[in-house]
DNA sequence: AATTAGTAAGTAAACTTTACTAACCTACAA
DNA sequence: TTGTAGGTTAGTAAAGTTTACTTACTAATT
C-alpha cells in the first residue's frame, strides 16, 4: 500500500486534474473544482504548475454563462508535450510509430523482418526512428520513452524474450539491446497484451472494464483487462487460451500442430486449418486460400473450416462462462473471415455459456501494435498522468 | 480515482500501521517507524489516537537491543475490539458463527433450513444470534455487522436473490429482511464468492493473490480473486465453470441434469454421478455411495466416475490455460474423495496446461462459511482497516 | 559512553475558508 | 439607444487547518 505524505497528494490531485481535462478536452479552473469537489485555489495552484510543465495550455476564454460572471480561461490537454515511440516486432514486418500522448500515431514506418533479423535489425529500427524524428522535427528530450510488442514469450521484469519462434529468439535480451540502441526507457510485453491494452486505450474498448482480445493467426493466443488493469497471470501466461481442451476425445489423441502448441490452436489455428486442407486435398494451401474455397461452397473445406471454427467457438464461449468479460475482441488474421468466426461463436455461445458478450473485431489496421505499445508504455511509466 | 487531502493521508496511514501490526502481532511505535518509513513522531500521534480507538492494545515492554537502549513498548492488535457475524445459508443447514477481527470463531451454531423456511428462519437466526451474544457477553455496540453466504445468484447491489433453487427463493430481497431482523450493516454474496474470500483471509489462500475456488456438489461453481480482490465479472457471473463445455461432440447431445444447468456440471457434479450411477444400476445411488462402489472397484461406478471426473480436471486445467493462478482449491463435497479428484486433475494439467498449478483441498470445516462471511462483510465494510 | 525508544516543539507542505477583484449579463430607467 | 445598478461567475490572495517532518530532547538500557 502507498505511504501517504504531501507530495503523494499533490501528485494525486494533478493526475485528476489531468484526466478531467483529458476526458472534457477544455475545461475551465472553476469546472474542474466543482467536478472534483476540490477548492478553487486549490485548483489554481495545480493548474499552474502543470502550465509550467507544459502539461495544459491556456486556450483563450469560453463563453460567460447565461447569468453573467466572467468569462472562464480555457484549459486544453498538451498533447503534443511528449511523444512515444512504439514498435511492433512481426514476424514478417517490424512496425514502427511515434504517437503524441493522445495516441495519434503522428509518423508511421515498416520494414520486413527476416531480411534484417540476423545482422541489423536494431540499426534498421534506430534509422527509422531518426527519421520519423526528423520529419516531426523532435529530438530525444521530447520523447518520453519506447514501448515495444513481441511475438512470443516474454519476461517482461528481466526484460528477456524467453522464446519467439518466429524471430528464432531464445533468452533474447531484447530491453538490453533496444536501451543499447536508444538510450531511453523501454517497456516491452508480448503481442497479445500489447493489442488488448491497444485496444483498451484508444480503440473500440475504450472505457470497457474487463475486456479479452483474441488473436487467431499462426496461433492463438489473448490477452485480458480486469477492472482496467492487464492481467498477466502468476507466472505471466494468463490467457493461453490456445491450450483449452474442447473435446476429451479428440484431445486424447490429437498431435501439436507445432512444437509447443496448446489443443485449441492445433485444431482451429490458421495454420492448423491450411495444414488440414493441404492433407485433405493433396496441394500446398493456405488459410486463406481454404476460407476462399469455403466461399466457393468447397465441400473438404467447409468440412474442415467448420469444425475448427466449432472448436474456436467452444474456447471463446467458455471464456465467457468463466470472465464474464464486457466486450470480446478478435484480431490477429481473422479480418476476411470475421463473420463467419463471428456467426458461429455467438451460435455457440447463446448455447453454452451462461450469459452473452459483445464479440467484435479489432478496430485497428496495421497500426495496432504501434498504438498497442505505446499503451504498454503509457501503463508502465511512472508518469504524472495515466490513461 | 481517489481525491487527495490531509485526512486521507492520516486515514491511510493508520491503515498501514494497522496491518503492520496484525502482520507482526507485536511490535513497537519505532519498529513501525522504520518499516513503514514514516517519522517516529507520526507514528507516535497515530498510534495514540488507534489507542484511544481501541484497534491497538499496548502490551508491556519488550526487550532492549544488545547494543543497550530504552525498552520498547509492544502494541498489539486488538482483535477483541469488535466482532462480525457471519451466516452461511445452506440448502441442508444454516451456520452461524460470531468472530473476532482475527477471524476467529468465538460462537457458533447450527440448525436445519428446511424446517425453518417456510416460517421462521428469519426469528430462527436471530434467536441464534442472540445467544451467541449472551455466550460471549457482548451487545450489538460491539458488532460491527453481518456477512452472508447465499446458494444461488445474488445481486449484491440490490441485494436481491434473483434465484437460490435450494431454498426456493425468487427475487427475494434477502438484505432488507436481515436489516429488518438485525439492524446492523449488511454484506451478502453467492456462496463460491464466500468461500473464496474465506480461503484467502484465513485458509489455504492466505497471501496469494490469484486463486480459484472450486466447489463441487450439486453443481460445480467457483469464485476467483486476482491481484488479492474478488472478482465478480461484468454481469457478477464471472466463475461458471459449471458451463464449461469439455467435449465438443458430447455438448451437442448433452440434456441438463437440472433445469439451468451447464454441460460441466451436467456430466461431472454430484448429481449428474448419483443420476449416471442410479440409471446405470437400476436402483437409487447417492454420489457418495458411487465412490463407494469405486474404491470396491464396482465397473459401473468406476466408468461414470472416470468419465465424470475427466470433464472435471479438464475444466479446471482450462481454468488454469486461462487464469494462471497460483493455487486452485477443491471444496464442496469432495472431501472423501479429493486424493482420486487431485490425481485426476494434475495428470489432465500436466498434459495440456501450459504451466501446472498446485491444487488443494479446502482447509476449512463446517465454519468455513461463517469465516467466509465475515471476510466478504470485512471486504466491503468502509472501516478503518482492510484485510 | 553508546545506543535505542519515545516525546516535545517548531517547521514545511498541502489543502480549505473567507474575502477579494475582474469581468460579464440582465433589467430597467432616462 | 444608452447608461447604470444589481447580480453572477472566474480566478486570486491571505489566513487558517491539518498532517507529516526535522531537530532536539528525556528515559532507559547494555
């Protein structure tokens, strides 16, 4: 529990002014006092100083009320103070944005993975942040600090990637090499808690309490909020949902469709579902190209795709019945075949689980997990503010 | 967010000074001093005024360090300063029980539901309870209020029971016939919430964080606290383990054991093993009485309870794919049987789980609902202290 | 003599209350 | 139409309150 003294209140009050004026966007001393029940010279003081740390800026009078008075001086969140740089780590592309402090990714970059993994992938990341930079005319003081999203086990408190296959890393230190490469504060989590954390700040979570995103891709995997928090797990694995069992049977049987790999994601992944297919019709096929043929009315693959989405449906159903989340998000390779997945998890759901759940899409393009990882970032930084 | 000011400081202070105490049952004002890095004259002021409430007790000297010094003054916590009942209504009997702040069971008392229900059980309770008081010596100025455990699905806001098969209540406004029979402060929840909050106070659960409850009886229900606070979910149904589809091609044939019932507790509780067993062998068999014939190694009984309890531990290994916590404890009715539930449950994990988790049996008897009362009463009472 | 426990007196930092000035609107009379 | 009185709101200044901290002390012990 926080010890409390002078300088804890103060700073608790400033971080309740600065919500106040986040959430109204402009906003007066007076109405800030009235809607925190604090004084007005209270208020006066605080405002002050956060003028002084170009925190808020004064953004010219409102209008008098109706009864009279004095015109009231406007007070505007600064976001533009600070800027964020995250970085989305894929195993195809490396994503990277520098976002003000209301999430508005202000430059975007990309480049592909594997062709600077093995020698200068940091130098590449270094380049192109100097050049986002350099186009938003900023310089390090500016930058509060990296947040950084990885596709595979990570230990965030050692700042390890313990194992992400698709960057063949093992026990990778990767807060080492990005503080190396930048010298500023770093935070990095896996993919999945970078994207309900991404979600939770400025996408279609937004103000949702008790949230879970679902990524189906090569895996699948999720990632929970509980009353607003991420909820990482005793030994940071919580929301393996790709290792639920929803089938006995089946299960007593069933073969990892890769090394390491849980039950579900073996049965209902995409590459389960393009294994599947590829073995039912004797041809290399992908994911996508078995939804397509799906479309077409392809009776193998509607075979298989039905019964991995059945299996899919059951997991997220029984999330439900144990969560009783607000608002389940799905991302990761599922955009072409959203309706689909969403049809047939409300089908099952409306059967098994004890209550219903918004299930939706993610509201994010290709820059989730730059917005994502500056929410990481924002989460763990011992800032005046907090989102 | 909470607002900042000079009360709130002293408010959090004394609290923290308070669970120093309770942690270290007896300490000194220094001592205090230096772990809670606050000033020794704070504590001093502090600790008088917790004095004069009566939540600390001095208790003579101890003894002076090696190095020579004044002797230290020992305060304890003053468990004894107030009490709490707690009332744990279930379908058989109702338990009642008065504890100190200590959680520990001063009085208790039990009766029979049914024979009350229709007519007195509100009289019942209080006669009950007035004879606790009598037994302890103590009027209603030392209480502090009432906790209660209820066997059905209760909104603790309204403080309503919207339904409880077991006694036969809808819609029964259970916390305003407790005001009215008691006139004390009320805090009422379902049973699995009760245990759980019981187990992390007091029991098997004490100083962890994340833990599940799993009650297996009639049905198979379970509560979940994460980062030490109880979670209730969005629409307080977070913890339906009981909905849990384990069997994707079973699920579509499955009927309810009971009306409302999920397909877990549909094959694997008590009911469905006493109904399986009953059909199986033409005659009427308890649960009970199935594990009996297990242990003489009766192949019927053996074949539903190996079925039954497979759904069962792949239930639970789901729960810990999902939740990660750092211990899962097994209660209900499972005590006879908990050896043969727990190899079950740590074989099934150990396969599919992606870490294990330790599981254990409840460390409770028949007060664990009254322990459990009094903890969620201690949980949502505004006082002074937390626990 | 050194060390530890606890208290007293005065100071610093945060908030509040009260009282003020500045700026504005409405109503009404000239 | 214009001017003014009266009332209202925004923001600030000064004094007071509460809490914790610092410094300096006494008491008790090795």
């Amino acid at each position: 529990m926080q010890k409390g003294n002078a300088a804890y209140i103060k700073t608790m009050n400033k971080r309740l002014i600065l919500k106040c004026v986040m959430e109204e966007d402009a906003i007066s001393r007076a109405a800030i006092a009235k809607k925190l029940s604090l004084s007005k010279p209270t208020i006066s003081t605080l405002v002050n100083d956060l003028l002084e740390d170009q925190w808020l800026i004064e953004t010219g009078n409102g209008s008098a009320s109706r009864e009279g008075g004095r015109k009231p001086v406007n007070l505007t969140f600064n976001a533009k103070r600070s800027y964020i740089v995250g970085i989305d780590i894929g195993g195809t592309n490396v994503g990277m944005g520098i976002t003000d402090l209301n999430g508005h990714v202000c430059a975007f970059r990309e480049f592909p993975t594997q062709q600077h993994l093995e020698h200068n992938l940091f130098e590449e990341m270094k380049r192109n942040v100097d050049s986002m930079k350099d186009q938003l005319r900023i310089d390090d003081t500016k930058i509060l600090g990296i947040g950084a999203g990885i596709p595979g086990v990570t230990n965030i408190k050692e700042g390890i990637v313990v194992e992400a296959p698709a960057l063949k890393w093992k026990r990778f230190p990767i807060v080492a090499e990005l503080e190396k490469t930048f010298q500023l504060p770093i935070h990095v989590d896996n993919d999945v808690n970078i994207n309900v954390l991404g979600e939770h700040w400025m996408g279609i979570g937004k103000n949702k309490e008790n949230l879970v995103y679902v990524a189906i891709g090569t895996g699948v995997g999720s990632g929970i909020m509980i009353n607003g928090n991420l909820y990482r797990g005793t030994n940071y694995s919580a929301g393996e949902i790709g290792y639920l069992v929803t089938d006995k049977e089946y299960a007593k049987a069933y073969h990892p469709v890769h090394k390491g790999y849980g039950f579900l994601e073996s049965v209902s992944s995409g590459s389960s579902i393009s294994m599947q297919i590829t073995k039912k019709l004797g041809k290399e096929l992908s994911a996508k190209q078995a939804f397509e043929l799906y479309n077409e009315g392809d009776e193998a693959a509607v075979e298989v795709i039905d019964q991995a989405l059945e299996h899919l449906a059951i997991g997220i159903s029984n999330y439900v019945s144990l969560f009783d989340p607000e608002i389940i998000i799905l991302g990761g390779g599922v955009s072409g075949s959203f309706s689909l997945i969403h049809k047939k998890v409300m089908d099952i759901m409306n059967r098994y689980a004890p209550q219903q759940c918004e299930v939706v899409r993610t509201s994010f393009g290709k820059e989730a997990g730059v917005i994502g990882s500056v929410a990481l970032f924002l989460n763990e930084f011992e800032g005046l503010f907090e989102i």
